[in-house]
C-alpha cells in the first residue's frame, strides 16, 4: 500500500513550489491506490502562525488535492517523539548532551580558527572506557542522537538516483531540545513512521537531511521508505523563485482569477513532462505520473504559460460556471447584476477574450454600469458627419427587432446612408453606450445590453455629444 505525505512548515503561505510537491505526492498516491496524509510541522514556535496553516489547507482545497488522513499535527505528538528519543537513549543510541550555547559557539569558533568545518565534538557522546563529566545543576540536556562513526549511508533516490554519504560526514544531531520539542529531522522520522509512510516526496532542499533520517530510522528498526527529491522552481532570472518574481502563493493565483485545473495543469508540467503534453486533465496525469519522469533539472516558472493555460481552461468552461466564479469580484467592485442581462450570456460574449476571471469580471462591467466618456475621448473618435447618422441610429434602435441581424443591417445600412464607414459610426456608439472603444462586435453587444438598457444610455449620454462637437 502506497502511502505518501504532505508535510507543509506553517510559517508561510503555500508557495507554488509546495504546491506542486503536494501535486506529486498527491498524484503518487492516487496512481497506486494508496493514501495521502497531511501532516503540519508546527514544531517552529516562533514562526509557525495559524493564519498560515489557514492559508495552506485552503489553497490545497482548492485546488482538491484531497487528503486521506490528517491534518496531523506534530505539536500535538510531543509525548511520543519524547518516548521515542527515551527508547533511543535506553538502547544507547542517543544521549543527553548539557554543553551550554556559549560552550558551542567556543567550540565553533576553535573549529573555524583551525581551518575545519564546525560540528559536534561528541564531548557528551558515550563511549565504552570514557568517563563523561558530570552534568551541570539546573541545566535542562538536549537529546542528541549517536550517528554511527564508520561506513557510509546510501539511498536510492527515485528522481536524482543513488546518492551517498559518509558517516563521518555527520555528527550527532540534536533530536529533543531541552523543552521536549523535536527538531525538524528527528519529527519527521518520527512521523513517517508511525504514519506508514511508504514514499517521500518533498524539494530537494531536504536531500541532505536525508542520510541523517535514514540513520535514525536504522535506529529504531524502522523501515525506510523509499525518497524522491523533486529540484527547486526558478524564475525567469535563474534565481530561486520568490516574491521578487511576483505572486508566487497559491491564493494569490486563486484572487487573480486563474482556475485551479490551470494552476495544477501548470504545475504538473513544470517540472515533469509526458510526451509534448502541455494540456491535460488532472486524471490523465494520475495516470501518466510516474517520478522517473521527474525532470533532474530545476524546473524555470513561466507565467506566460500559465496564463494561456489559464485562458484555455476559461474557453472551456461552461458560462454558469464562470458567471458563479466572477459574482465575487463584481460584488467586490459594487456592481450588481440582477437588474443587467444574464451574467451567463454576458460571460458567452467575453470569455474568449480574457485570460484570468479579474479581466473576465472587468470586461462585464460594461453591462451593468454605464460609463460615460469624457468629451475630449468623444472629440477624437466623432466626425461631425456622424451625428445625424447617430440620431438616425438612435431612432432605429427605437423599433428594430432586437436580435443580432436586425441590428448589425441596421448599423450597416445607417453608415452606407451617411456614406461613413463602419467604424466612423460604430465607435462613437460604443464610447457613447460604454465609455470605451474595447467592445466585442457590437451586434452582439446590443443584443445582451438590451433595448431599453441601449436606449436609456443613449439618452443619457447625448447631451455630451453636444458638447464635444462644440
Ligand atoms: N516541513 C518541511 C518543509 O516545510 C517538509 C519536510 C519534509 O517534507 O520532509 O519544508
């Protein structure tokens, strides 16, 4: 039974780069029939915030990687890492260590002056034959755990291949601080095991940390499953993917109006590839998904491709749907619909031309709030000759059938009988009913608009014809 975790620190929003790691991790899962777990590592006191922890289920729900257990916690398991670093000590694999901050940093310090890379000098370690010195009163020990001192650790790791290190390498970490609390390796071995944990997908900032996990699982008799470290996400620039890159957060995704089968589209393919696929649904990459076809390379974050996935996705949606998904930003915005046209039918009109829901919302504003132009917009788009042609339309308008023929013959026939072209009459009408020149065809625009509606501009905005010519 395959078993995989998400294990998300909440000391910050979901980054696009945990995203997609739970995309992986999820997708394993699914793929084998197995189960995906969602464990928060909250054991960063300081930097760990609830807001946070919010922001992460959210964005997962969101985008519905669903999880089978959890959430866990790991500050509500603090007795069993302690019983578990007890068991540790008992067998003689893991010891108290007293030394005090200060005597660290001297050690440190020594270490740096002779030219060798700082660690733990074992002064607290065991040994058979060593007397060790008696503990300081008053001191609370942190746990240490006693890394073997000879061989080497090895994994196979399923993205990046075999991967080895010297023990000598790695010195006794802390497991326990003093006030009981695991550090982030020992928490996580802890976890993986009591939680079954048969893969372990995660970034590859965690690749050292790996031989360190394997040994303490070696301790503990546990078996050790299987890792894969997926590389980093970089900007454009080649550098880490950050802020300076612009939204990197999942929600912020979500607030700009992308759709979230876009955003795990996008996420799927950075990184990890099926043939010259770049567009296909979440169920085709659960069947695709297998991690030998994890990119070695760090993957580079294109927003351009995610916005004309972004746009793919909006054609396909059906316009109840994405009329659902922009009532927020209009409400947001103070613009009401029940009195306009049928969202719905409005969304049919624009959602070809936009790329996220904001611009989807944006664009159908026009629909229910009437925005006047200014004189001198009027002033450069209207040619005297066009005014009678515009009363004459406007008389029109009174009386055509209101459907999208009628009305395109009777702007047609209006601009031939004043010998304009199209355009000389058409832009003025949109600046006049829309206050912008940005419309779709205009046919179909007055259809949706409706008669009255058309009217009641019109009317109210004549008067600026006026003045404009002057
Ligand atoms: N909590 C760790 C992080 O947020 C993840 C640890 C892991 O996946 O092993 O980076």
């Amino acid at each position: 039974m395959v078993r995989t975790r998400f294990a998300p620190s909440p000391t910050g929003y979901l980054h696009i780069g945990g995203a997609r790691t739970a995309l992986y991790s999820w997708a394993f899962a699914r793929k084998h029939g197995g189960q995906f777990i969602l464990r928060i590592e909250d054991t960063d006191q300081e930097r760990s915030t609830l807001e946070s922890e919010r922001a992460i289920l959210e964005g997962l729900a969101w985008l519905g990687l669903t999880w089978d257990e959890g959430p866990y916690y790991q500050m509500q398991r603090l007795e069993r890492y302690q019983a578990v670093a007890r068991q540790l000590i008992d067998a003689g694999l893991a010891y108290y260590c007293y030394a005090s901050k200060e005597e660290l940093e001297t050690l440190r310090e020594q270490q740096r002056a002779r030219g060798e890379k700082p660690r733990y000098d074992g002064r607290w370690r065991p040994e058979p034959g060593k007397r060790l010195p008696e503990p300081p009163p008053g001191v609370r020990p942190v746990v240490r755990f006693r890394n073997p001192s000879e061989g080497e650790v090895s994994f196979h790791d399923l993205i990046k291949g075999p991967i080895t290190v010297a023990n000598s390498e790695l010195d006794d970490l802390v497991i326990l601080r003093a006030d009981g609390v695991p550090t982030y390796n020992f928490g996580v071995v802890v976890d993986d095991w009591d939680m079954g944990i048969t893969h372990v997908i995660r970034g590859d900032d965690h690749v050292n940390n790996t031989p360190r996990q394997i040994n303490i699982l070696k301790a503990l008799g546990a078996p050790i499953p299987q890792y894969a470290h997926v590389p980093m996400i970089l900007g454009h620039d080649g550098e880490r993917l950050s802020k300076r890159h612009g939204a990197v957060s999942v929600l912020q995704y979500r607030d700009a109006g992308y759709l979230p089968e876009a955003l795990l589209n996008y996420l799927a393919r950075l990184g990890w590839g099926h043939g010259d696929a770049e567009k296909f649904s979440l169920d085709e990459f659960v069947r695709w998904f297998d991690l030998k076809d994890v990119s070695h390379a760090p993957a580079r974050f294109d927003a351009a491709k995610l916005t004309w996935l972004n746009q793919q996705y909006l054609r396909e949606a059906t316009d109840e749907r994405l009329a659902g998904l922009i009532l927020p930003y209009l409400a947001r915005q103070g613009i009401h619909t029940e009195r306009g046209p049928e969202l719905a039918a409005v969304v049919a009109l624009l959602k070809e031309r936009v790329s996220t829901l904001e611009e989807l919302a944006d664009a159908a504003h026009i629909f229910y709030r009437q925005v006047l132009p200014t004189p001198e917009q009027l002033r450069a788009k209207l040619e005297p000759a066009a005014l009678p042609a515009l009363a004459d339309l406007r008389a029109g308008l009174a009386t055509v059938p209101w459907q999208r023929a009628a009305l395109d013959a009777l702007i047609r026939d209006t601009a031939q009988a004043h010998g304009l072209k199209l355009g000389q009459l058409g832009i003025p009408l949109r600046l006049l009913l829309f206050g912008s020149t940005q419309t779709p065809s205009l046919d179909l625009t007055l259809e949706r608009l409706g008669r009255d509606e058309t009217l009641r501009r019109l009317q109210a905005a004549w008067p600026l014809l006026q003045t404009s010519i002057g």
